[in-house]
C-alpha cells in the first residue's frame, strides 16, 4: 500500500482579515475555509495577502508572511531597518509597528497567556496591563533604540556576517543592525570576511568599555587573526567539547548593577539590554522587601546579580544560597560575592541540587529560569519551603503561566506582575511576577 504523497502549501496566496495577536511574534487569521494562519508582518484589524512559507494540506496550522497590505493599521509605519520584512532577517519581529504598538501588543500576549493557561484576569495578577519601556527607550518616530548589548552574527558561505532568516539556517547579510548598541557597532564585525567560521558573537559590556568576539570555527576551520576597529578580547568555541576558550585579552567583561560590579566570563549569561539588570533587579527588590536576618534562595543565579542584592539587605546575620548549573557562572558568582561571607553558591541543576541541600524553610525566593520555565516538581518543592515572598523573573509568558498555575496548586497567589519592554522590535518581553501566600491578604 503507497502513502499518498502530502502537498506543500508553501508559496499559497490567501487575502485575509488579520485577527489578534498570538504569542510568537505573529497574528492570528483564518482563510475563507477556515483554515488557520499565524501571519508575521501584519498587524490586528489589517487585510492583507499571505504568502504560506509553512505547512501542508494536511497541517493543523500554516505559517505565512504578509507580502500585501489591502487595508493598514494605524500603527503601522514603514520599517526603518533595510533588512527586515518578508523573507528577511529573522531578528525583529514588530519592527513595522509604532513602539507604544508594540508594548500594547506584548501586553496583549502576556493578558491572554495568563488567562488561558493561569486562569488569571490582569486584575487578579495585580498587573495594570502596561508593558513599560526601557529607561531611554522612548524616541521619535523613525528612530530605533540600540539596545543589542550582545549580537550572534551567522556566516554564510562566503564569509559575510549576518542574521538567521525566520525559522531558517539562511543567512541575511547585513552591513549593520540597527538595534545592536554602539559599542557592538563600533566593533565593525559586519566590514570584514570570516572564512572558515560559522558565527561570530559580538558583546559589547554596558558596565564597562569591554568589548569581546566569541569565534565559533566551522568544522576544521582555522581562527583568523582577529583585526577589528576597537580594542576586543577574543575567544573561540571549542568545536569538540563545546567549551569557550580565551585566545587573547580577557576571559571575561564586566558588567554593572546595585553599585557592583560583576564578572561574566566565557561569553556567560548577562541581560542584553543595557538597563535590564538593574531594571529587574528593582522590581524585585522591591516586591521582595527583604529585612536584616532573613533568608534566601537565588535559583538559576547566573553571575549573582539576585544573590548580591540580596546579600546587600538581609546583611551580616542574613543567608543566600545560589544554585546554577554553568561551571563558569559559579565561578564568576563566587568571585562577584567574595565580599559576602554568607552567600553560597552550589553547582548543579535546580531540580537535583535543591533537594540535596536539607532546606526545609526559607523566607524569601528568587528563581529566574530559562525559556521553558521552572516546571511542576521544582514549583511544588518551592511552595512547600513556605517563603513569605517569591518573585519569578521570567523572559517567556507562557512558561511563566504555567507555573504560576503550578504555584496556584500549592497556595501560592500573585501579588503584583510588572512587565517591562526589554527587547524592543521583538516579541519578547520581561515580566517580574510576585507570589505570597493565599492566605495572606494584599
């Protein structure tokens, strides 16, 4: 018996009303037979053309570019980078959207994601529905905030710097990127060839005048000798173990928060916006309120940046322990909070070394997990630790909904949620949740 062969949809044209916004950088709409498109490069209320570049006949769902605009949104305006649009650079998702636009869609996105998968109105999340912008970030019209403290540059076949295309391993050569911060610009990477690598990271430190290129070889490719307009530090990327490696100047930048300094070596994991980290370390600070004495936990703690500042206000009869996975991280938190002789860091996983430690009873937890979020055992094992205030940081609203339901299971309700616009022209979106528990009033 054959299978009968599966048709591609990709390159089908369908005029559409352009419905709401969906998590991901895309609109919602439905063809004349009902059939659903997620449409980037549209805006809600438009009617556009779609172009399929996913699916097939038999697909739940199709993807699709606005490639016509019948009838525009007063939001939109025309794109000011050259290299986003339809089959472009796949960095910027809302770059066709005025920037309050853009906040009221990630609103939007983060009210529905809470609803759908909390079950929690914006009112009962004490969230006043506003997604606030960076400290700077408001420009005029036309002009786009540099805020891409750190840029993955992908090298096509010929050597040339550039961006991944949408959901795409081909490379949109660019000559700049309009949101990179100057210090990455000012590094000139897009002017010269890279033969023989594959991708190019440029980190430009907002603490500090470090500047460093992470060099990933391709597969038997030689590392250049590394001339670029400005003093830089130079790494590569191991292409057995994985592993950063310095090649000349320092391992690490240096990078500024709650008047410290902190370490973050190997390329490691620093907020990209400029005003990000202390942005969130504020708002928890402020949701956590911490007092001298008490206790706390600082998961997925990268460099320390929570811990510190935690240290900082629980003082001398105070604890913090900091659990993160990266070798290189612990290190650097240990090194950042030397000064704080009770803040310990432990290496591992959150979910294997949290059980190991004996902790019981807690006052105060920070976690800041990756995308997919802390998930239902490491939720339920903090909610049984009986902290009287927990903020979540979390970079995805989906992942932060769902555990917020997970909290919801075993006591815990929101207190306050803030949410801040730390990746303009993107879909993504920073959010700072704060739990007590149920029975405790507002």
């Amino acid at each position: 018996m054959q299978n009968t062969p599966v048709s591609s949809l990709v390159g089908e044209e369908y005029e559409v009303e352009v419905g709401p916004v969906a998590h991901g950088g895309h609109c919602i709409a439905r063809t004349d037979a009902g059939r659903v498109l997620f449409v980037r490069h549209a805006l809600p209320g438009e009617r556009v053309v779609a172009r399929v570049t996913e699916g097939e006949e038999t697909s739940r769902f199709l993807r699709a570019d606005a490639v016509t605009i019948l009838d525009a949104s007063k939001d939109r305006v025309a794109a000011p980078c050259p290299f986003a649009g339809p089959g472009k650079c796949g960095g910027c998702d809302w770059q066709h959207a005025k920037p309050g636009a853009q906040r009221r869609l990630k609103g939007e996105v983060i009210a529905e994601q809470l609803l759908r998968l909390a079950g929690l109105t914006p009112e009962e999340a004490g969230w006043d529905g506003t997604v606030m912008p960076a400290e700077g970030d408001k420009l005029p019209q036309g002009e786009v905030p540099q805020w891409r403290t750190r840029v993955h540059y992908a090298i096509d076949a010929e050597g040339h710097a550039g961006l991944r295309k949408h959901r795409s391993h081909e490379v949109e050569v660019i000559d700049h990127c309009m949101i990179a911060a100057e210090g990455v610009s000012e590094l000139g990477v897009e002017k010269r060839t890279w033969e023989g690598m594959a991708s190019v990271e440029a980190i430009a430190a907002s603490g500090s005048n470090d500047r460093q290129v992470i060099l990933t070889p391709k597969p038997g490719g030689r590392l250049p000798l590394v001339e670029l307009d400005k003093p830089v530090s130079v790494l590569r990327v191991d292409e057995k173990d994985g592993g950063v490696h310095r090649v000349h100047g320092r391992a690490f930048v240096r990078e500024r928060a709650d008047d410290r300094t902190y370490r973050v070596g190997n390329g490691g994991f620093w907020q990209v916006h400029p005003k990000a980290a202390q942005t969130l370390m504020l708002a928890v600070m402020q949701g956590l309120t911490p007092r001298k004495g008490e206790t706390a936990l600082d998961l997925y703690c990268g460099v320390g940046l929570f811990a510190g500042a935690i240290a900082d206000r629980v003082g001398d009869q105070g604890a913090v322990l900091g659990i993160e996975s990266g070798k290189r991280a612990v290190e650097d938190a240990r090194h950042n909070l030397a000064g704080f002789p009770r803040v310990r860091i432990e290496q591992g996983k959150v979910e294997s070394v949290l059980p190991r430690t004996g902790i019981t009873e807690v006052d105060l937890i920070v976690l800041d997990p990756p995308r997919a979020g802390a998930g239902k055992q490491t939720v339920h094992h903090l909610a049984g630790l009986g902290a009287r205030r927990i903020a979540y940081v979390a970079c995805d609203p989906a992942a932060l909904a769902r555990d917020l339901a997970y909290f919801a299971e075993r006591g815990y309700k929101v207190r306050t949620l803030r949410a801040f616009d730390l990746f303009p022209m993107t879909h993504h979106v920073e959010c700072v949740a704060i739990l007590e528990p149920a029975e405790k009033g507002r």
